[in-house]
C-alpha cells in the first residue's frame, strides 16, 4: 500500500525512489513529485559511472564493512574480504564464511540496501519519502521474503515500499517515452554476467484501455566476455563473439517488427560488438544506457501517488499480474452489494486480503471470478460443513484470501461464533484454489 499525497504536508518536499537490486551494479533513480525526469547516483568518487557494485567488504580483524566502490577498493588493496552477489546467494539460503565465522547472505543484502540508501543524504530524508520500489528480475516467494526483510529494516516506512519486477519497471520506462519510440515493438537487451537476454514490449491499441504486455526471453549460447570476468580477449575472440552475438540477433529480430531498441548492461561495448550494434541500427532507433529498471520504479510510483493519463490509458498486464477481478456479493442496508477483494492488474503478492461477513440463511461462501479478457464470471464455493446451527446473523465468519502466484490462492473460513450467546466453534475450513 503506497499512501495518498493528501496524506502528506503538501509544503514538503517528496520523492520517490527506484531501486534496481541485482548481484552485479545496483541502481537507484530518484525524482521530486512534481518533477518529470528521474535522476541517478553515480558512484562515490566518480560523476559519470552509474550505480553501486553489490557487493560488500569487511575490513581484516575488525566488525566494520564497507559497500559499493569503496568495498572494490579496500578489497584491492588487500585489507578487506569481500562477499559478493548477494541476491543470488540470499536467494540460495546461503552463508559467507569470513575470518571463520559465517554471515546469513540475507542479513548482508540488507546491510548492503541499508548502507546504499545512506548515499541519497543530502538530496533527502526517510521522511520525506513517499514511495521507494525495489525491483528484480524476478519475484518468487523466497525473493519476496528477502525484500520483506529489507523493508522492515530501512529507515522508510514500510507502507511506503514496494516490489516489482524489472518487466513491469520497463513498461513503465517505455509509457513515459515519446509515443513514436514505442509505436512498434521494442526490444530489451540485457547483457550482464549471466548472458544475454532481455524483454519485449508491445502495445495491444485495440482494447480500452490499451493493454501492455512485456514478455522475458533469453539468448542461448552468448555468455560474458572474458574481459568482464577480469581476463584480456584476444583480437579474434572479440571478432568471434561479435560475429555470434550478431548471429542470435538476427535470428532475434526475424518475424519482429521491432523499432527501437534498449542495451543494458556492461557486455555491449565496441570492442567486441561492433557489428553487431551496426546491425541493430539498421531501420531502428537504439539506446545504451544502464539505469532503465530504476527510472523505470520511478515513473511507477509517481503514477500510483499522482495518476495521470498513463494511468487512465493504459494498463500492464505482466506475469505477475492477476488477469481477473475477485470478489463476493453481501447485503448491506438490505441491498445486496458486490464487494472487491482484488483486482486485475494488480501483482498478486500484493492481494493478499481479509473479510468479516455475517451468514444469512446459507452455508456456504460464494466467490466470484471475473476474467479480464471478457469471459464469463464463475463462482468459487466454500462449503461450510459442520458449521454450529444457529439463527440467521448469528454466525460471524472471517475469510482470508492468500495468494501464491497469479493463478493460485488458499481461501480460509474462520467461525467467530457471535459473542457471548453463539461462541466461536474453532471450525476453519480451507480451500486451494487454481484460477485460470
């Protein structure tokens, strides 16, 4: 849940924050409300070179760490151990073993989000932050688990912090770009330590509101040059490896109507993809950047705190999201009302939700399941076998919804009873459910 600007004092100044979190260079974007583009942290002792390495250092014989730039370097000079890739090793359950005592990977991550978020003193305060978005590649359980921890132990409010994926991120990335760079479809790539791979956006205009779709693919075969692995190619494996990147592209881009394209990441540079960035030139317009993801998080929240017509015009429907809208009809005030427990569009790890009701004269919890690509409604009966008789009103049930991914949720009914007069039973009845 991200908080209204009304809630805040509308004299302050507040920014919101995107946050890429990743095991190679992290990035953080931010931006004022009332301000169009977002701005990125260099790193420390260098104007021009975007984000922060992921990594950590502890100082030899001593409980002190460092992070960032000045970790690489306390490390080369020989005075420091390093802990790297923190995500992934979090995401593993990992430990590092350093100076013979081992360190939960996951209470590093955190150290290493608590100390990046210090560089943004000077430009803002915790308090001052309406909304920080804390982007992945991915979001599966254990990963959301990670984030759930780093949120409860930085210094913003945890109402004010959210996760997504870095499809979502590049969907919002591209909305906020001029319309004709996204006419056609746009291609992604992503070329980092783990290889080549990306994402493709494209816009269906023939829905209201328009749908965006970004779609994860992975190049096979292309792996990091060795000179990003801290060794010295020679002139023909730069040549070789240009030539096969080349290769995979243009069997890429067959069948695609492709007209803009993004690089990220440290594996595009001339040295050994000349050709093919010659290539990808050809009929296209290309960029090169590395902080895509965060500025991306950024537009997000701005659009969520101060919706515009990016927010009445177009909609994403990623992996992540629900495809249908869940709810359940009561009476109230004698009328039968339909009442939203979540909605389409939304991640479904934040759909999580909670409902008191009243049984009438039934037995049973109705749901209903509206699909977003126009088919028909369906219901979802809860039986509530062995449920105590009483008088119609007189039996207070509790239904929680918890989803797992996007397409699955555990319903559970709790018997409350009805104070005194009706005791609760302790009955729950649960049902797994698969949606779509």
């Amino acid at each position: 849940m991200m908080p209204g600007r009304e809630e805040r004092n509308l004299n302050e100044v507040l920014y919101v924050i995107g946050f890429d979190l990743n095991d190679s260079v992290s990035q953080i974007s931010y931006v004022e409300l009332n301000e169009d583009t977002p701005r990125t942290l260099a790193q420390e002792g260098s104007e021009k070179k975007l984000g922060i390495p992921t990594l950590l250092c502890k100082r030899k014989g001593v409980a002190q760490w460092y992070h960032g730039q000045e970790a690489v370097t306390v490390a080369e000079k020989g005075d420091g151990i390093i802990a790297s890739k923190l995500l992934g090793v979090a995401r593993a359950g990992g430990k590092y073993e350093i100076e013979g005592e081992a360190y939960d990977a996951g209470d590093l991550l955190v150290l290493f989000v608590r100390k990046t978020l210090t560089q943004l003193t000077g430009i803002t305060s915790p308090e001052q932050v309406a909304s920080l978005v804390l982007c992945v590649d991915s979001l599966d359980k254990k990963t959301i688990e990670l984030l759930k921890k780093v949120a409860e132990a930085v210094p913003v409010d945890k109402d004010r912090i959210c996760f997504q994926t870095y499809e979502e991120s590049s969907y919002y990335y591209m909305i906020h770009q001029p319309e004709s760079l996204w006419e056609r479809e746009v291609t992604i790539f992503d070329y980092s330590v783990t290889g080549l791979h990306g994402y493709q956006f494209r816009m269906n205009r023939k829905t209201t509101p328009n749908v965006g779709f970004v779609e994860e693919f992975t190049i096979e075969g292309i792996g990091m040059p060795d000179i990003m692995m801290g060794e010295k190619p020679t002139k023909e494996d730069c040549e070789n490896l240009d030539e096969d990147i080349l290769v995979k592209i243009h069997e890429y881009f067959t069948g695609k109507t492709v007209g803009t394209v993004y690089l990220l990441g440290d594996g595009f540079e001339p040295e050994w993809s000349s050709k093919s960035i010659r290539y990808m030139c050809m009929g296209r317009r290309v960029f090169q950047g590395k902080n895509l993801y965060s500025k991306g998080a950024c537009f997000f929240a701005r659009d969520k705190l101060v919706p515009s017509r990016f927010t009445q015009d177009y909609i994403f429907l990623g992996k992540d999201k629900l495809k249908f809208n869940l709810g359940i009809y009561l009476r109230y005030m004698g009328q039968e009302q339909y009442v939203a427990i979540a909605d389409g569009g939304e991640n479904w790890f934040d759909c999580d939700a909670t409902i008191d009701m009243l049984l009438d004269q039934t037995r049973e919890i109705v749901l209903l399941v509206t699909p977003l690509d126009g088919k028909d409604p369906a219901k979802l009966i809860i039986e509530l076998e062995g449920l105590p008789e009483r008088p119609p009103k007189a039996s207070r049930i509790r239904l929680k919804i918890a989803f797992s991914s996007e397409t699955s949720l555990t319903a559970t009914a709790i018997d409350l009873g009805f104070g005194e007069i009706y005791p609760a039973s302790g009955l729950t009845w649960e049902k797994s459910l698969k949606i779509g």
